[in-house]
C-alpha cells in the first residue's frame, strides 16, 4: 500500500474516539469491507459527508448486466427457432422440441438468476 502525504499527516494527528455498541462496531467495520475502505477512510468520508458506495453494489449491477445480455441472447435464439430459419430444416419435430424445451429452460434459469441477484442488490 503506498503512502501518501496526506495519510502520513492524517497518522501525525491524534484520533478520534468513537464509543458505540458491539453491535454497531460489527455493522460499521462491515459497511467499511463493503466499499473496500478501511474503518478509518470509510467512517471520515460518512462523518464528512462524502457519499460512500459499495463495491458489492457495483459487483452487482455487473452480474445484472451479464445476465441481461444472457436473456437477450437466449431471445434471439428462440426467436430463430420459432421462424422457420433455415438452419432448422430437417429437424425432426421431436428434435426441434427439444432445442426448444432446452432453450426455455435456460431462459427459467436465467430469470431465476435475475431474480435472486435483484434480491441480493436490493437487502444490500
């Protein structure tokens, strides 16, 4: 970890005591883990106003991204599927059934995966 100026005359001066429960000690040094800060920087940046926000949050919208891509792509396969495109030419129907019971599974999984990360961001 590298070390600026301003952390070294931040370490010159004499801290702050806060007092507060065991309880709110464990919430405060996990809302710090979350936003990837040290106790210290994450309660300065609250205590001054500094909007702080979670990395878990970012983490997050990513996955929700992904999965979003994931149902489009899957849309766009079942779209083909269902309009004759020529590459299905030939399948048998038991065949094309399959790839399509195949594809609307995936679909239910990645909306189940939608759902839970919609969850997690949402209790977080």
């Amino acid at each position: 970890m590298d070390s600026t100026p301003e952390k070294e005359l931040r370490r010159n001066q004499p801290p702050l005591k806060v007092y507060c429960l065991e309880t709110e000690r464990t919430q405060i040094i996990r809302n710090a883990l979350a936003t990837g800060k040290s106790v210290s920087e994450y309660m300065r940046n609250v205590s001054i106003g500094y909007r702080v926000q979670s990395n878990v949050n970012a983490e997050q919208a990513r996955e929700l991204i992904r999965l979003k891509g994931d149902m489009g792509r899957l849309g766009g396969l079942l779209k083909l599927l269902l309009s004759n495109e020529e590459r299905f030419d030939g399948m048998t129907g038991e065949r094309l059934q399959f790839a399509t019971m195949k594809l609307l599974d995936e679909i239910s999984e990645n909306q189940k995966q939608v759902r839970s990360a919609i969850k997690d961001l949402i209790k977080n």
